[in-house]
C-alpha cells in the first residue's frame, strides 16, 4: 500500500520537470541596445562602438553588422565566428576590429581606428539569431582642432584697417569670433571657408577696424563639439589709421556743388542734344518735303509730257485724218497756200489750144482724131509746200480728159500711159467712166462727173487728193507716195468740146459744211473755227493752187 501510495507523487514530479525542459526549436527574442548620446571621437584617434542585447545572452553564434545610412555600406561584419570583408566599405578597410572578450555575455564592440573627418555620422547595429534580428542606432561625432589663429593686417580699407585671421584643419567648421580689447564682440566681419582632401575646414575672417582707439583686436577660434578654444590678439598702433586730411572739409563742400555742376552740364547737354535732334528732324523733313515736291513736280512734267504726247499723236492723227476730209471750207486759207498755176505752152502738144492769159486749155477743132495724147503742163514745178489748185470743167461728162500732178521727167509724146509707176497722179473721164489712173485703173462711182475739181499736193506727207469743189465731196487720194523731183500740175484732152479752166478763190456764199460728221481736237481752236468759217470762191480761169504756209 505504501509503495502503490507515492506513484502519484512522482508522476507529478516528472510532470513538472519535463515542462521545465526548453521546447525544442523556440526562437529566443531579444532587443539591441547602443549608447544613447552620441560618441565624439578625434581625428587620427580610435573609437569604440558598442551594442548589447537583452536579455543577456551569449552573441557568439550570431551575425554581427555595423553599417551606416543602408544596410549594404557594411562596416563590419561578424558572422560564422569570423570577420567577413566582401560586403565592407572601402574607406573601412583595415581600420576596424571586434572587441570579442564580452560575446558571451551579449555585449559586441566594433572599433575604428584612425578617425577621419568622413566617419562623422549615424551607424546602426544589427544582430541576428536565426530568423530573429534586432538593431540600434547610434551618432558618431569626429572632430579636429587645428591650428592657432594667425592674424595679419593686410592694410588700409576704406577709412579704416584691415585685419585677417586664418585657421587650418579643423573639423567640424569652428565658429569665429572677434572681440575688441574690452572683450566686446565685433559684429562685423566677412568669412570665407574651404575643405581639404581629408575633409577638414580652412576659414579666413577678415575685419575692418575703424576705431583707432580700439588698441587690439582678438580672433577667437571655437570647437563646438570638442568645446575647445583657440585665440590670438594683434595690436593695432593709432598711426596704422588713417588720418584725417585737411581737404576732408573741402571736399564735403565741392562734392555737392560738382554733383550740381555735372547735373547741370548733363542737363544742358540733354536740352543741346534734343535741339538738335529737334533742328535734324526738322531738316529731314523739309528733305522729305523738298523730295516730295521733286516727285509731285517730275510727276506734273511727266504727265505734262504725255499730255503732249496725247496732244501730239491727237493733231498728227488729226492732221493725218483732214486730208481726207470731205470738205475743207476755208482750211486753204491757213493750211495750204494758193499756188499760181499757169499753164506752159512750151510744154503743149500742137493740139492744145491756150488762151485767156496761159489759163485755159481746148482741143484744136481741126486736128485729125488720132490715139496721141494731148497734155500741157504748168510753167512753174512742185518741190515743197502744201498746195492746192482748183480747175472749172466745161462738158466734161461728154468728154475725154485727165488732170493732175506729174514728174518732170515723165514720157508725154506719141502713146503713153498714165500711171503712178510712170510718174503720173492723174484722175479723170473716160470710155468707161470717171476714174483714178491707178496701175490698174480705179472706176469711181460718182453720182455725176465734177463740174469743178480740186488738186490737193503735200510732197512732204507723200499725198495727192481730188476733191469735187461743188458739194465739197472726196473723190481719190493718191496715199503714201514717195515723190522725187519737182512736180508739175498736168492737163491731158482727149476728145469732145471740153474746155479746162484755172479758178481762183474770192468771197462767195458760204458751202453746206457738216461739222458733226468730223472730230475736232480741244487743243485745236483755230481748226475748229476755220471749219466753221464761210467758204466762197468765184471761177477765174485756171486751177487754183494752195501752199502751206
């Protein structure tokens, strides 16, 4: 009974011991633990940087890390109980080390030796056991004092002494400070800086004294981080100042009145100056009205030109126009001369029968009929001039004859014909009617034969025209011929009791003129009022001749 009595006891027992027994494969939690001010450390020196973890337990079977802003810029690591370098830093290498004495209590120091300028900043410690890890950050702050301030006066500025203070190899940048011999701070000075390869400060500072009874003037360095300080004092002597100058005053007074001078001048100059832009623009535009007159005149000459010009093809167009006109009224007056015709009786054939004072023509009664041509011409030649003569007809509608102009060398005996190309610009009736000896013989329809004709000759325009004297009326014109020698008015009978007589112009009765039936120039008055003039002629004798004048 006692024996079978404690078997539930030790059961128990064993219950209880074996939970006290750690499960197997249970993850082991902790914490990471880094110094919580930031650690300074000196340039060129060593540094330690710790981490623990908690609860205390054994780190040596752990992976160890040290790195900065990411997890891959390793700075050391540790892990499989040795140090690995694959994944380091290049500016790490070969200056850090672990402090192993304490692993197996949790507490894990890396060292860096050397400290530079670059080491300055955040790092962070990482562990991990398994799958578990835990880190910590931690600040390291490096700093360097350097060299003591030197301080220098550069010289004279402004009205004042110019005094430079220079440092070198410090680290972080020190603060600068001037301080006067009563320890008062100088607010007023200008600094420059710089960093060297290794990552250390260079400052200038610079400070204008002014005051010359300051007597020094001290340049105090300041390590902020290290709380260091270095400082260096430099007396300025009085006679370092400048001194005040006897033209000071002076040139308080003429600086004033040369400022208004200059203005003065510059004032005047500027009124100068916009007269005589003022004076130029003046100029240009008179230049540009003077060419604007020069065009507007050019342009009135021009257009005066080709008004000329206008007027010039109008009259020779209307000079061109008159000579075939169907009357002329009293033109002959001003546009041809009367030419003296009388007749030549050396020039006649034996036929011919002159009378009334060599100014009428007949055919002998008792000459035989025969197929010779009877012509007579006048005793004075044609070389120039506008002429005209008039020539009264007595049955010439029941007669053979011809008249007009001729060469003085045309063939006038025996047979011959009576052409242009022969010499010859003669109209007159014939076997087969009145008409204009052309080349080939021009018919003209007329209503009757002209009792009265008139011979119109311009050597100069090449032109010979018939007119019928009685109604005024165009009969043929001989255009555009090229006379050469001296003409000569010329009579020709043929057959029937025709008689030619030579007319002169007087004061008659006025002829039917139509003036609407031929345009007038504007620039011709005088045209216009001779074709309105009375025409009036009386019959003389013989063929009236008109010259121009």
């Amino acid at each position: 009974m006692e024996r079978y009595s404690s078997c539930p006891m030790l059961c128990l027992l064993a219950i209880l011991a074996f939970l006290q027994l750690p499960t197997v494969g249970a993850v082991e939690e902790f914490v990471v633990i880094g110094p919580s001010d930031p650690i300074i450390a000196v340039v060129g020196g060593d540094i330690t940087l710790p981490c623990r973890v908690s609860p205390a337990m054994n780190a040596e079977n752990m992976e160890l890390r040290w790195f900065r802003s990411k997890f891959s810029e390793a700075v050391f690591i540790y892990q499989n109980h040795q140090e690995e370098t694959g994944e380091q830093l290049a500016q790490y290498t070969g200056r850090t080390s672990l402090e192993t004495d304490l692993l197996s209590q949790g507490e894990a120091a890396v060292r860096i030796h050397k400290v530079q300028a670059a080491d300055n900043g955040q790092y962070t410690c990482f562990f991990r056991k398994g799958n578990f890890y835990e880190e910590a950050g931690l600040e390291l702050k490096v700093a360097a004092v350097g060299s003591a301030p030197q301080v220098h006066i550069t010289g004279l500025e402004e009205d004042g002494v110019r005094v430079v203070c220079r440092v070198a190899g410090w680290f972080p940048k020190p603060q600068v400070k001037w301080r006067d011999s009563r320890g008062g701070k100088v607010l007023a000075f200008s600094e420059t800086k710089a960093q060297d390869t290794e990552g250390l400060f260079s400052v200038e500072a610079a400070l204008v004294v002014r005051d010359s009874a300051v007597g020094n003037v001290t340049c105090s360095i300041l390590n902020p981080i290290l709380d260091q300080e270095k400082a260096m004092a430099i007396f300025i002597p009085e006679p370092f100042f400048p001194k005040a100058s006897p033209w000071k005053l002076v040139c308080v007074v003429c600086v004033p009145l040369l400022t208004f001078l200059v203005l003065g001048a510059a004032y005047y100059t500027w009124r100068e100056h916009s007269r005589k832009v003022q004076e130029r623009q003046q100029r240009e535009k008179l230049r540009q009205d003077r060419e604007e007159d020069e065009q507007a005149k050019r342009a009135a000459l021009k257009a005066t030109d080709e008004l000329q010009a206008n007027l010039d093809q109008m009259k020779a167009e209307y000079l061109a126009a008159w000579r075939k006109a169907q009357l002329y009224a009293d033109w002959r007056k001003d546009i041809f001369q009367t030419w003296p015709v009388t007749l030549d009786p050396g020039s006649a054939n034996p036929n011919i029968v002159v009378s009334h004072k060599n100014t009428s023509l007949t055919l002998n009664d008792t000459s035989p009929a025969s197929e010779e041509r009877c012509s007579i011409l006048g005793l004075e030649g044609i070389t120039s001039g506008r002429c005209c003569w008039e020539v009264e007809i007595r049955n010439g509608d029941r007669s053979t004859w011809a008249l007009g102009v001729c060469r003085e060398d045309v063939k006038r005996t025996g047979w011959y014909q009576e052409s242009p190309q022969k010499g010859f610009w003669v109209v007159g009736n014939f076997e087969d009617g009145f008409c204009a000896l052309t080349n080939s013989r021009t018919v003209l329809s007329l209503p009757q034969v002209p009792e009265r004709l008139g011979v119109f000759l311009d050597p100069e325009e090449g032109d010979v025209s018939f007119y019928n004297m009685t109604d005024g009326s165009h009969i043929y014109s001989f255009s555009q011929v090229s006379f050469s020698g001296t003409l000569f008015p010329y009579f020709r009978i043929h057959s029937g009791d025709v008689s030619l007589s030579i007319c002169s112009v007087v004061p008659g009765p006025e002829l039917p003129v139509p003036m609407n039936s031929f345009p007038f120039p504007q620039e011709e008055p005088e045209l216009q009022t001779l074709f309105q003039r009375p025409l009036s002629e009386s019959c003389v004798t013989v063929v009236l001749l008109c010259c121009s004048r």
